[in-house]
C-alpha cells in the first residue's frame, strides 16, 4: 500500500493531477490522503506509460529536478529518424526539432516520443492546461503547438508538396517481403502440430475434445451446435498438440475450410452407429482439398449398434483407405462417454505429428491468423490468434486484419497470462484498436507507429473500394445483355447482421450468400459483433433493410426508434430459424404470379340505356359461367374494347352472384358505355401464386 501523495510524487505528477488520472480510469479513492493497493499503482503506471512503480521512480528522480536535461538529448535524435519519410534529408538537416502531423491531430504516447518525453509529463502538461487525454487519447495541434513550443519544439501540419505515402507504401512492401523470406535450415526448431476435428453434427467431436481437455463446451448451447471456435493446447508425454475447435454443422462450411487449412491434421469424427454422413462427406473434401493428413476417430464405439467395419467400407467409398484395409490412415476406436481410446488417438495425432517433421522458426516476429474475435465487456475487443510462426511478445505492435495495436496481455487456453507465444500456440490477445475478422492474418511490426499507418493505409483503401462499389452499378454480364428487355429488375433484400462473436457471423453470412435465387438477391449491409444499437436501426431505416440479431440483443433506446423508423429486429439463437426466415421474407420481396383463369363468356343481345353515362348489356351467357366478383374483358370480334370490373351483375330486377350458361343476365361494366349489340364478354378470374426463389 501506498499513499495517494507518495505514488504522485513516484510517477512524477501532482496529487491532483493523480486524482484526475484515477478519475478517467475509474478507480474512485477518498481525497488525497487516500491509500492505494498495488494492483491500483499497477494501472496508474500502465496509464502513464509505466512497466512498474521502480521505472517510474528512476524516471522521475532526476527528471524532477531537471526535466530539460534528459528531453535535449533525446529530442535531438528522435525527431531525425522519426520525421525521415515526412519531411526528406534536407528539412531533418536544418530543422532537427520540427515535428510535423499527417493530420490536424496526435496520440500523446507518439506526441511524447517525438519530443523524447516520458508520456506522464505530456498528460501533466495538459491537465495544466485543463485538457485531461489519457495516453491513448488524440490531442488537437492547436495544444501540442503549444505544449511543443515549452521544449523546443515546432509544431506544424506537414506540408503536401513532399508525396508522403511512397514511405509508407514502400514499409508496408517491405512487411510482407519480410515474411517471406525462407527461413535458415537451422533456425527452425519443431512444433507442435495443429489438429482440427471435423465430421458430421452430433458425431461427437465437442464431446471428444471435452474429454481431451477435461472441460464442457456443450452445456448452454442452441441446438446443439458449438457456436464459438477456440483453440487449445494438450500435453502428452512432454508433447504438446494445438486443436482447433471448428463446429461440423453445414452452416459452417466456410469455417471449417479455413480450419483445415490452417491445420496440420485432421481428425475425421464419425459415429460407428451412424457411419458416413452428408457433412462426413464435406469434411473429406475440405481435408483433401487443404491437404492435411487425415486420421480417423471411430466414436461410439461403446454403443451395442457400433458397426465399425461396415464404417470402415463406407470410407473406402470416398477414398480413406484405414490402414486395416491397406490404406495409409490412422484409424482409432474411441469413446468419448467412456474416454476409452483416448489416448490411443492422441498417441496416433504424435505419432502423425513426427513423421511430417513439423518445424517453424520461433526466434523472429511472430505471423499468425485470427481463429476466434470478440468484443469483450472490461477487455475490449479481443482475438484468439494462432501463432503460425515467430514468438508473440507481450509489448509488440501488431496488424491484425486491417487494425493495429499493442499487445497489452497475452491470455492462455487455461486462462492465465503469459509473457509470450511460440509456434502453434492459440492466445487470446488484448490491446488491439478494433474487432479483426476470424480468419484474418496478423503480424508483428517494427513499431506502433508503422502499425499504425499501415492499419490507416488498409482502411482507407477499403472505404475508397467501398465508395467506388456504392458508385459503381453492378456489372453487365452477356446473359443480362441478351435478356435484358425480358422481366423485371432483380429484387434486392437488404440485411444487417449482428451476431456475439465473429465466428457466428461469418458462418451466417456464408449460409446467407447460399441461398440460390435467381430472382432475389440478398444485400448484407453490415456484419458486426455486438449488440444491435441506435446507429444499426439508423442504418436500417435509411436504407429499408432488417436486422438479424444472432445469439445478441438490444442496446436501450434501439428497441424505441425501431418502432419509430418502422426497422424489423429479428432475434435468434438457432441458425436454422434465421436461414429460413430470411429464405420467407425473400418469397415475399417476389410479385405473385398472375395466373389467369376464363370462367365464362357471354353475347351481348340487347343494349339499355340508363344515361349517357351508363348502359347495361343484355346478354345470353354462351359457355361457364359469370360471377359479381369476376373481372370483364368485352370484344368486338378480336379487338379488346375494354377490360375491368363488374359495376353489377342482375338476374331479371335481383341482383346475382352467379350465372350460368343459357341463362340471360344485365352486365354493367364498371365505367364504360362504348360497346353494341353483337359484342362478347368474357369472365375470368385471377389466381395470385406466390414464386418459389
């Protein structure tokens, strides 16, 4: 325990000040003479830009008494290599501490590195000020001019005669030769192997890792699908295995091709009663497709119905050929209710694992994929990454997917924190700027301000192909061409998705983007993790869209101005009822068929004229019949004179519903009087058919 006043002095701001830091991260105290505990001390350090309470304490002794002495040195040399691609050789040479901004604004942690300053003596500077921006905050150039001016500095906007983006265009070249540079023979050190369990839905393969890593993952879920992906490490024997948890429903397809691409094995589940199945299938040729090996887990097995020969046949069929058969794959009976066979199959996966020699270099920065993303409650947006090669550090500057961060914590399968991550490891990172999309590559970078720009540069190119996509009209293919004066424009159903994690939604949207029509097509405005918010029904409003809600809800306010807007909100927890909803509300875009059925035909025999501006028709009805509610076509020979409704339809002085052949009738067409003796009526009804897509 420390008291309010000694950590102010330690991390070099005044007790009041330290009051305010405490303030912006919720850490409430009773006034100054307060005492703080070390996990408090901990997050004001982490604040300030601090590793420890000693760091700040040796940082601020001397730059207490003299804070120009350490910034002079410092500053003389951080601007050169960092103003280079702004500014060129010749401006560093005679102007050492400008510091020019892209934009009209700057973080204060890369505000103060430019100036050679610890970040907790900017953030004091600018409560001063009465300006409180935590180091992550953005500062306006109006205040940095100023605080840059109390330590020598120039602060201006860089000017655009100079073509900034060939440097970083030229950086982020240069990332991506990095990575693909071979490694030396002796650097790569081995692995452990990365495991996916695919198969048919409820043939086992969450029940099996459960009985691998000792855990439940069915309890709580929706139809008995596993709706999130992780990944997790098992040891056996001083040998580690990755698996990566993908769910077997068709739905997820496109998850589970990732999943074997991103693996080395693949451990094909199949029930020994049911034997191969339509998804066993798929999973096959996802497994062949990606080239990983396969082996075969027989689960069930403890089933009086298992019936493992016939299933070994049915393999053979689709060429796996299980070793007892002559074949080359691994094929072992297990159990995942009694755990029988278990370690049979993870000795199989080592086994597998030895003979393929798998190595990757762990001594360079690391290079991954996002297996799982999420925004978290008190963390933030969240990843699952596996590590495919290089060691991921607590302190490096990543892209993920088109966002960038600093890696703040690395979290373990077994939930706790850990330093660092080798080659095929799966660690949840902390301390990136937005959600990445499962599946999206990641790297370490030389700095956070190369991350950075990058990240910009990846944005900026997809709201630019965004705008020119929005712009552009959809493409003219030759069968639009050649059909293009046949039928009506394609209907168009517009979606926003928000789903809780990123794996749901992407296999939402592959499902979605399946459904084959030819009639309709389906718009996916927005796919984002979270809750549906006031901004989503906005969205929705303005451009006459539903929003599909997949195991979320509602922010407050959100439910009220959907009622306002007239926005439709669907929930779901079960991915069929989404599919088919929105396959229903695809029907309803389409126009019914309009199908036309003659019912009748009459002759006109006689004309009696009420006024000029109504006749009524006397008529032998000739074939069917003539109802009140049937709609009219009257000919004069095969000239169509007029088509309409029934004004009134009378037997005699009665009106009538109906009139049969040979019998005689008084028609008055509804709003039309130019037809004569001779002419025929036709009645005929028409039939409403809903189209299929």
């Amino acid at each position: 325990m420390m008291t309010l006043r000694d950590t102010a002095r330690d991390v070099g701001v005044s007790p009041d000040e330290l009051l305010q830091i405490l303030q912006d991260i919720d850490i409430e105290v009773d006034g100054l003479d307060a005492e703080l505990n070390s996990e408090q001390i901990a997050q004001v350090c982490d604040e300030l830009g601090y590793a420890s309470i000693e760091e700040a304490r040796s940082d601020n002794a001397p730059a207490a008494e003299e804070p120009a002495a350490p910034a002079e040195p410092e500053a003389a040399a951080a601007p050169v290599p960092a103003e280079e691609p702004a500014t060129g050789a010749e401006e560093e040479a005679t102007e050492p501490n400008v510091i020019e901004l892209k934009k009209p604004k700057i973080v204060v942690k890369e505000f103060a590195e430019r100036m050679g300053l610890k970040p907790n003596m900017v953030i004091a500077e600018l409560m001063r000020m009465n300006v409180f921006a935590s180091i992550n905050a953005e500062i306006d150039l109006k205040v940095a001019k100023e605080i840059g001016e109390k330590h020598g500095f120039t602060v201006r906007k860089e000017e655009k005669k100079k073509a900034p983006p060939a440097a970083p265009s030229a950086k982020k070249i240069q990332v991506h030769k990095i990575e693909e540079e071979p490694d030396a023979p002796d650097a790569l050190m081995p692995r452990p192997p990365v495991v996916t369990f695919m198969g048919h839905v409820d043939h086992g393969k969450t029940s099996l890792l459960d009985k691998i890593r000792n855990t439940r993952v069915v309890a709580g879920e929706s139809g008995g699908i596993t709706q999130h992906i992780g990944a997790y490490t098992v040891e056996l024997n001083d040998h580690r295995i990755t698996f990566l948890d993908t769910p077997g429903h068709a739905a997820f397809t496109a998850m589970r091709a990732r999943g074997a691409n991103l693996t080395d094995i693949a451990v094909l589940v199949v029930a020994a009663d049911d034997g191969v199945m339509p998804q066993t299938i798929e999973a096959i040729k996802h497994a062949k497709a990606a080239g990983v090996t396969i082996i075969v887990a027989m689960n069930k097995m403890d089933l009086r119905t298992a019936n493992p020969d016939r299933l070994k046949q049915q393999l053979q069929e689709y060429d796996v050929a299980v070793e007892d058969w002559g074949g080359a794959v691994g094929c072992c009976p297990v159990s995942a209710i009694s755990g029988e066979g278990i370690s049979g199959l993870l000795e199989r996966i080592i086994l597998e694992a030895e003979m393929m020699e798998l190595k990757a270099n762990p001594n360079k920065p690391a290079h991954g994929f996002v297996v799982e993303a999420q925004m978290e409650p008190g963390m933030g947006p969240t990843a699952s990454v596996l590590v495919k090669s290089g060691t991921l550090k607590v302190g490096d500057s990543v892209i993920c997917g088109k966002y960038w961060g600093r890696i703040k914590a690395l979290i373990s399968d077994q939930g706790t924190k850990v330093r660092s991550a080798g080659p095929s490891t799966a660690v949840k990172v902390l301390g990136l700027t937005n959600v990445p999309g499962a599946g999206d590559e990641f790297q370490v970078l030389a700095s956070d301000r190369e991350a950075k720009t990058l990240s910009e540069e990846l944005q900026a190119e997809e709201r630019k192909q965004a705008l020119a996509g929005a712009a552009a009209p959809k493409k003219m293919s030759l069968d639009d061409l050649f059909g293009g004066a046949k039928g009506e424009e394609k209907k168009e159903l517009r979606v926003i998705i928000k789903a809780d994690v990123q794996g749901s939604i992407e296999a939402i949207e592959h499902s979605l983007r399946g459904i084959k029509s030819e009639k309709v097509e389906i718009n996916i405005l927005s796919c984002d993790v979270g809750n549906i918010t006031v901004n989503d029904v906005m969205l929705a409003s303005a451009s006459d869209a539903i929003i599909l809600g997949f195991h979320t809800g509602k922010e407050s306010g959100a439910n009220a101005e959907a009622k306002r807007e007239g926005v439709e909100i669907r929930l779901y927890s079960i991915i069929y009822e989404l599919i088919e909803d929105v396959e229903n509300a695809m029907k309803g875009l389409l126009e019914p068929e309009l199908r036309e059925q003659v019912i009748g035909e009459a002759e006109i025999r006689e004309v009696f004229e009420l006024s000029r501006k109504s006749k009524i028709a006397g008529c032998m009805v000739m074939s069917g019949r003539v109802t009140a509610k049937a709609r009219i076509r009257i000919k004069h020979g095969r000239d169509i004179l007029f088509e309409g409704a029934i004004g009134s339809l009378k037997r005699f002085q009665n009106d009538a519903a109906e009139v049969r052949q040979g019998q005689e009738c008084g028609i008055r067409p509804d709003n039309f009087t130019n037809f004569d003796v001779g002419d025929t009526i036709e009645a005929f009804l028409v039939e409403r058919i809903a189209q299929e897509l």
